[in-house]
C-alpha cells in the first residue's frame, strides 16, 4: 500500500497541490467522482459493495490485530487521544503475548508461595483495609 502512494505522489508532487490523488485538472478528486470510481472498482473486483469509509474501519481493525500500538493507530486516523479507538476498536486489541491476565497471576503466586492459607488475607488490596489486619 504504502508503495501505490509513494508511486502516485511520485506522478502529482509537482503539480503545486498538496494532494495526492488529483483529477486530469491537477485539481483535488471530488467525492461523488471517487465514489463512481470507486463502486465501478468493486463491482469489477467481484467484491460485495461496501462504502470507501469501511476500509477505515478495515484498517483501524486489522492494524490493532497486527499488534500496532493505539495510539498510532488513533494519529494515523487524525484522533486526538485514543478514547474512540478502544471504544470502537478494543475488541481487536490483543495482548501481545497472549496469555491474558498470566502476568497478575504469576505475580500473585510467587508473593503468595509458601505462605499458609491464614495468611494470604495479608497479602492483595485488602491488606490494611481494615482494623483486623492493619499494616506493619
């Protein structure tokens, strides 16, 4: 992808426009143009008709399931945090080394090894929560 639009910037660089795609003008693609250009490519492709704005939702999808960061992703889609990302998005966020919730587990067995069931009540959030275990 990224070669297809270093190769068209390389064809409309000089045309003092800063857009990337341009019509025979040199002028900026209109969007019922593109629309018609695009519903032409998909019915030609054989695909099923979705509109040019789900591939951002494509793109927002599979690159989070790739494993890129969220906040690259939310940049890249022009948001300013990532709140719409996790919102919209968080189902395709993996954890990265796939063993979900592993690491809290671990932690919590290796503070807990070898101590007797009586105390692990002062090992966790509650130790120190309350009067009948106050902290050291």
């Amino acid at each position: 992808m990224r070669k297809v639009l270093e190769d068209q910037w390389e064809l409309t660089k000089d045309l003092n426009n800063p857009y990337v795609f341009l019509n025979i003008n040199a002028k900026p693609i209109l969007q019922d143009k593109a629309r018609e250009v695009w519903a032409r490519a998909m019915k030609k492709s054989g695909l099923r008709y979705r509109r040019m704005y789900e591939t951002r939702h494509t793109f927002a999808s599979w690159a989070l399931g790739a494993g890129e960061s969220p906040e690259w992703v939310a940049r890249t889609l022009g948001h300013v945090n990532t709140s719409m990302v996790y919102k919209t998005y968080g189902r395709y966020i993996p954890n990265l080394t796939r063993h979900d919730g592993s690491a809290l587990e671990k932690l919590y067995l290796e503070a807990t090894k070898n101590k007797r069931d009586t105390d692990l009540v002062t090992i966790g959030h509650n130790y120190g929560h309350n009067r009948e275990n106050p902290r050291p």
